[in-house]
C-alpha cells in the first residue's frame, strides 16, 4: 500500500465528514426551497421533484455517515493491531483490496 493505513483512513474519514456536511447543507437548502413554494403537493409539480431530491440527499448524506463508522471501526482495528486481518475468517487481507478499501474489515471471499 503506498499510504500509511492511518493516513489513508484519516483521509477518507476527512471526506466522508465533509460530503456529509455538505449534503447537510444542500438537504437544508432543498428544505427552504420548499418553504417557499405550494404547500398541496399533489398539484404542485415541483412538491414530487423537491421530494425526490431531499431522498436522494439524504441517500448520500446516510451512505458518508456509514463511511465514517467503518473508518472509526478500520481505525480502531490499526490501534488494536488487528487491521488488515478478516473480521471473519481471520485470514490476512490482501494488500490490493486495503490499497482499494482501506477501511475493509474482510477479505473479498467474506464480504
């Protein structure tokens, strides 16, 4: 792996908390968007597109929240010493699958 583990991990830790706050921010600006407009969504035609979006944001806004899990679970594993073994099977990790998916907590065979 050319990154350190911890710094690889901080580094996607830094991007999925940023990508969280910003759909944050873009999930508040869909919200305002929609304080201004038709309330009776069933004929307003853009009740149904604000709706989609704020789903979608928060689809986005909930996958960078796991992200930050799984890299606080991949940096506790480093502290522990175990990083890099199957949380399964206990076997070694392949370096190209840390190299892809640092915070991967099992070998490809028990994903």
């Amino acid at each position: 792996m050319d990154l350190d583990p911890r710094t690889a991990l901080q580094a996607e830790r830094a991007r999925a908390t940023k990508l969280s706050a910003d759909v944050e921010r873009s999930m508040q600006d869909v919200s305002d968007a929609r304080d201004g407009a038709n309330t009776d969504d069933e004929h307003d035609p853009e009740g149904a597109t604000l709706a989609w979006e704020r789903g979608s944001l928060g689809a986005v806004r909930d996958d960078a929240r796991r992200r930050v899990e799984q890299v606080d679970a991949a940096l506790g594993r480093l502290d522990a010493g175990t990083y890099g073994r199957c949380a399964v099977g206990g076997e070694p990790i392949p370096e190209a699958r840390l190299a892809a998916v640092p915070w991967a907590a099992t070998c490809v065979a028990h994903s």
